[in-house]
C-alpha cells in the first residue's frame, strides 16, 4: 500500500499550499489568468531538470496525445478553479471540486480503464466513506446559494478536468516510465499556460502584475512545496492500479484533516481562527467528517 501513503504525504504538502494559495487569490495575485500562467510557467524548469536523469520519451502519437491533454487539462482545470474562488469563495469552491472530482474519477476510470478486480466491496466503501468525509470537512455551511449554477459551474468544469488529466496521466504512466510520463505532463501544461498570451486580455494582465521580490519569493516558495505535494501524487498514481486511482482523489479529505491541523496550530496567535472552525455545530460536523475519513483510510489500509 505504498500508492496510499504518497497519495496521504502528497496531499500534507497539498494543505500547506492551500494556505499560500488563499493568500495570494486574495491578496497581491488576484487575477486568475495570472496566477494560473505563473505556475504553469515554473513547470519548464521543473521539466528541465529532469532532462540529466536519461528520460525514455515515447514515439507514440497516442502517448503523446495522453501527455498533451494530461498537461493542458491540468492548467485549464487551476485556471476554472481559481476563477471560481475569486467570483465566490473558497469555503464553496474548494470544497465542490472535491466532491465532484472523485465521483467524475470514478465514472471515467469505470468507462476508459476498467478494471473490474479493482472495485470490490471493501474499496467501494472507503471510496463512499472518504467521500463523504471530505464533504463534510470542507463544508462550512450548506445553503440554497450553493446550489447556484453560477458559481458552482467553476468547480464542476475544473473537476471534470482534474479527473481528465489523472486520468490520461495514468494511461500515459502505463505506457512509459515515472519520470519520462511526467517530463512531458509538466511540458504540456507549460504549453498550456503560454497559449494565455494569445489571449490580448490576459496578456495585458501578465505584463502589466507587478510583484516585489519579498512577494515573487514567497510564490516560488509555495510552487516548490506544491511541486513536492504534485510529484508525490502522480507517484501514487504512477504506482496505483487503475481502479485505485478514483480513491486517491477521494483521499482528498485528508487535505482538509492537515488543514485543521493548521489552523489549531495557528490559533495560538489568533485564536478566533480556531473559533471560527470548531464552534457548535461545525464541530460535530468536522468530528463526523474526520472518523469517516480515517474509518475510510482504515479499510484501505487493512484490505
């Protein structure tokens, strides 16, 4: 079960970025175009330093297709996530898209690469019980404005896409090795972020984001944790069998637990922050969300 705890450590540096994501959107990057070619551009280092380690790249167009919708679904998938963080919020977005990527997982694994051994009824119950645990973990409230396809169109679009690249990503992991399938995901989605410059609007916007070194070091700092949280997940995919990877989105959940954890420790200078997030019937919400997930993990862990 090796694919379960990289897919666990993965989303443990996943949560710490979650923290300089929210800074950032709502602060000295609010713009989603910028944010998302930012990040899609510090893949081609990220990519270049892999070249020295003997890469075996594939001549297979088919292969090569995988890795360009891998790539490409990925930025395009951060670009509708962060569009909806900024039109609502992320006690709304976030927790949408992780409801929604699972499920959307699930049914284009199911279709694309079925693997019928993988689905018996112990995994379908982790998968259930991670499910429904990171909802309930994420939800601050529920409420009719939720259901508002306005603003919920941004998470269901961006996890369909997230759901699109894993899955490509795990068809491109089955036809070459680790680190040459991930070589050319993190070039594709490079790729995908320099086509925002023939857009004239977001070309105006990159150009013209004007960011101090204090602010550029701190992004960089976030994308290196968050390429560590990355790098560890396509590696639990890489390892994973097929049906297992819609549990690895389901893990999800997890993500919000570290979150917690965070801000529990940061209540010691602003203890309002841990007021806000264990208050009445939040806590028995949270307390609910976190015995699912760990009973989920359990099960996967034990079966």
């Amino acid at each position: 079960m090796t694919w379960l705890l990289l897919a666990i450590l993965a989303y443990f540096f996943l949560a710490v970025v979650s923290l300089f994501d929210r800074y950032f959107l709502v602060g000295p990057m609010p713009s989603p175009r910028v944010y998302t070619f930012n990040i899609a551009i510090l893949w081609i280092p990220f990519g270049l330093f892999l070249l020295p380690f003997g890469l075996n790249l594939p001549a297979d167009w088919l292969v090569l297709l995988a890795a360009l919708v891998s790539g490409l679904t990925r930025v395009f998938a951060i670009l509708f996530l962060t569009e909806g963080i900024i039109r609502s919020e992320v006690s709304r977005i976030v927790p949408a898209n992780g409801a929604f990527l699972p499920i959307f997982s699930f049914l284009l694994f199911f279709i694309f690469l079925p693997q019928g051994e993988s689905f018996g009824f112990f995994q379908v119950l982790a998968f259930l019980l991670l499910l429904f645990g990171s909802i309930l973990i994420s939800f601050k409230k529920f409420s009719k404005e939720f259901l508002n396809l306005r603003i919920l169109k941004y998470p269901i679009i961006a996890a369909f896409l997230f759901a699109l690249s894993f899955l490509t990503t795990k068809y491109l992991f089955l036809k070459t090795d680790f680190l040459s399938g991930f070589f050319l995901t993190l070039i594709a989605g490079a790729a995908g972020g320099l086509l925002f410059l023939l857009c004239r609007g977001a070309r105006k916007e990159i150009f013209t984001q004007k960011t101090s070194v204090k602010i550029s070091s701190f992004f960089i700092l976030g994308q290196i944790l968050g390429g560590i949280g990355v790098v560890l997940q396509f590696y639990a995919i890489f390892l994973a069998r097929s049906g297992q990877v819609p549990l690895i989105n389901a893990l999800e959940g997890t993500r919000y637990v570290f979150l917690l954890l965070f801000i529990f420790l940061l209540s010691r200078w602003d203890p309002q922050l841990l007021k806000e997030e264990m208050r009445g019937t939040a806590m028995i919400q949270k307390v609910f969300a976190v015995v699912f997930i760990i009973g989920g993990l359990a099960i996967l862990a034990l079966k």
